[in-house]
C-alpha cells in the first residue's frame, strides 16, 4: 500500500470516531497557525515528536502531550499520534522500538493533513 492510500484510510477511519473527529482548532490555535505558517508549526511539531514521542516506551505514555496550546498538539489527538498506544493502535507503529526517521516523517504528514484540513475549514 502506497503512503497516499495508508493516508487515505487512516483519514477515514478517524473521521469514523466520534472521539477523534470532535477535534478543532480554537481560534487561537489557528491564528497561530496563519501567523507562524505551517512549515514553522511543523518544525515545532518535529521536536515535539522527538523530545516526547520518538523514545521507545517514553515516560508517561499517554499523558505526554498536552491537550491544546498548541496546534500540533490538537493534532496530535484528533490524528491518534498523541501517545505511543495510539501510534500502535491506529498507525500500526511499534511501542517496544525508538522512532525511526521514516517513521517521524509519516507522523508528520498526518499532523500536516489535519492541519492542512483545518486550515481549509476555518476559509
């Protein structure tokens, strides 16, 4: 399966949770978004990701990523890439191992669709 098609029905089975599609943007979330712009968010979002969810079996799993404050971090949960559980369950990405690069990469591109989708429905 190519990445655009693994994109695709990830996209559609968190739009299927009731949990996971209730996530939006506040408004200060997106202004920030607009006036930072998506490459520094997700900048951010990269040593987000490497500082608390990169390391195998990372402290606190579940409880590492902050609800809001943040736009990567409303991502993070409407995408399930919040916890290493989550990556397991929804994106088949193992707990027991360090992120790889790729791995890092994938994540981002999830958080950059929602983000992108977001961006698209506050116009």
């Amino acid at each position: 399966m190519g990445e655009e098609e693994r994109l695709e029905n990830i996209f559609k089975k968190l739009s299927g949770s009731r949990f996971r599609s209730n996530f939006k943007l506040n408004y200060r979330e997106a202004r920030y978004l607009r006036q930072k712009g998506l490459q520094t968010i997700l900048e951010h979002g990269r040593g987000f990701l490497q500082k608390r969810l990169a390391p195998a079996l990372p402290a606190n799993d579940g409880k590492q990523t902050p609800w809001g404050g943040h736009p990567v971090f409303r991502a993070q949960h409407a995408t399930a890439t919040c916890c290493r559980n989550c990556l397991l369950k929804w994106h088949g990405i193992s707990k027991e191992k360090k992120l790889s690069d790729e791995e890092l990469d994938y994540i981002l591109r999830v958080i950059e669709r929602w983000l992108l989708s977001q961006n698209d429905s506050q116009e």
